[in-house]
C-alpha cells in the first residue's frame, strides 16, 4: 500500500459518517448561526455550529474550522464563537462576516462528547488497532462532505484551520481529502520524530497516537502531500511543540514537496522567535489576509 493509502486508512476517510438530525438557526450582526445535531453511524450525537453570511448573493466560500485540545474537554465547537485563551478573539464571526461559512463539530470526548474520557476512549480504539485520532479524521471528513453538499457552499473553495490539535488534524485531513483546496494552522507543525527525540511528544495526549506513523512517514512529508495547494503555516520559536530544530526539519521535508509540485510559492510561513503556544496578533493578520485572498481567487 501506498503512503496516501496507508494514511487513508489511518485516518480513517470514508469509514465515518455524519447524519443531520436537526437544527436551532437564529441571526445575529449580519451573520446567521445554524446549531446542528448530527448522529454517528452508530447513533452517537454529535453537536456542531455552523457561521454563514446573513446576505450572500452566491454559494460561499467555506472552512472546517476544527477546535483544539489544551485539556479543556468542555470546549468543543463552541470554540468557534466563544474562542479560548489561546486565540486573539473568537474566530467564528469574523470568517463569516468575511464572507466564509464556517462549521466546527464536536471531536470525541469534547463538548457534548466528554461523558467519555481521553484516556479510556483513545485505549479502546487501540485495542482494536484503531486511534482516536482517526475517528476524529474520519469525522472531520464527514463533516467536510456534509459541508461540500449544502447550496450555500462552493464545493471548489472549501479549506481548514486549526490550532494546536486543531492545526494537525487541519493538516492530516488536508493531506488526504482533496476536497479540501487550501489549509491554515497555528501552533503545532513540527517534526513528530525530533519531538520523541527530546521527550517534548509527551505534551501531547494519548489521542494523537497512531500506531505506525513515524515508520511510514513524517510531518514534513505529510503536509507536503498538500501541494500544489496553498498552505500556512503559522508557528512560535518559544512553542514547546513546535521547537526550532523540529519545525525546520519538517519545513525541508514540505518544502521539498511543494517545489517538486512546481509551487513553492504556495507554502506561506509565518515564524515568530519570541512567541509561545498562542495565536499572536501578527498570526491573526496574517491568516485574515491569507483567507481573504482565497475568496478573491
């Protein structure tokens, strides 16, 4: 098997799905706000919110905005309209008042979802030669699909954003589902192996544990299965899960993709020496003026 089918597998693409099950739609400040019940293929809830223009003479370019982990399990979706410390702002409101729609589900074990812990979740899945990690992407998937068929989006312009575990699952899903035409990430793109190498992969929680992944590939490799489509990539220096010797190492391996691809244009870098596992106000205007330049294109 291939790379991009091993990591199909993996990840899980195609073996989730997501099914409607109901929505609360109200308006506020020219953005309409849909609240979604969705249920797994084994009845699961899954609670989602979506963020659209309230006037919108087209069908809308649109983004996975996929929610981080920092240990806040009650933080899910809500993320979206809420934000977290993290984030200069809630993200939400501005991306639809640009003109995006903008959906953000529930992950297992966060939100509605964390009557289930991370632990005892991710433990199960391995048990049966799953990850957590690949539910969640194969989740995330649906929702892309789900996203792809609604009137109001244009299928050609749908992308993803993350940060921290939102920003490797931006990445992965990205990777492999060419539905998605674009990707923006804050705060964890680093070489996986360089990470054990120093005892830093421990930051992580047990749900990103996939078994296998660094035999088979890199971080570097994987997001450069992105190209020839535009990428950011937003990091900090003083960012413990994004140390200098790890993002460069990654960098050579994306960087090498994306010149083979013939675009080396189309991996964007913002880097910050002195900045942490934040979103910094620089980042902000950075990814605005990144996405604003995919509803132009």
């Amino acid at each position: 098997m291939d790379l991009r089918g091993w990591l199909n597998d993996s990840f899980e693409i195609g073996r989730h799905t997501l099914r409607p099950n109901g929505r609360r739609v109200s308006r506020e400040d020219g953005v309409v706000r849909e609240d979604l019940d969705f249920l797994t293929a084994q009845g699961e809830p899954v609670p989602g919110i979506l963020l659209r223009p309230a006037q919108a003479d087209a069908p809308c370019p649109a983004i996975l905005y996929i929610h981080a982990h920092g240990g806040r399990y009650a933080m899910g979706s809500c993320e979206l309209t809420d934000g977290r410390p993290a984030l200069q702002s809630p993200l939400g409101p501005v991306l639809a008042g640009m003109g995006f729609v903008v959906l953000s589900i529930d992950l297992p074990c966060f939100g509605a979802r964390a009557t289930v812990s991370e632990s005892a979740a991710a433990k199960a899945r391995l048990w049966y030669g799953r990850s957590l990690a690949g539910q969640m992407l194969g989740e995330l998937s649906a929702a892309v699909g789900w996203m792809a068929s609604r009137d109001d989006v244009d299928p050609a312009r749908i992308g993803a954003f993350g940060l921290s575990m939102g920003a490797t699952f931006a990445i992965w899903l990205a990777a492999v589902d060419r539905r998605l035409g674009f990707v923006a990430h804050e705060c964890c793109y680093a070489d996986f192996a360089t990470l054990v190498e120093t005892g830093a992969h421990d930051r992580h929680g047990i749900y990103l544990a996939i078994p296998g992944l660094l035999e088979r590939t890199t971080t570097g490799a994987i997001a450069g299965l992105i190209a020839p489509r535009p990428q950011l990539v937003m990091v900090g220096d003083e960012d413990p899960l994004t140390p200098p010797a790890a993002v460069d190492r990654a960098l050579a391996d994306t960087r090498a993709a994306y010149e083979a691809a013939g675009a080396p244009h189309a991996l964007a870098l913002h880097r910050e020496p002195a900045s942490g596992h934040v979103e910094t106000p620089a980042m902000r205007e950075r990814l605005l003026a990144f996405l604003a330049e995919r509803i132009s294109a």
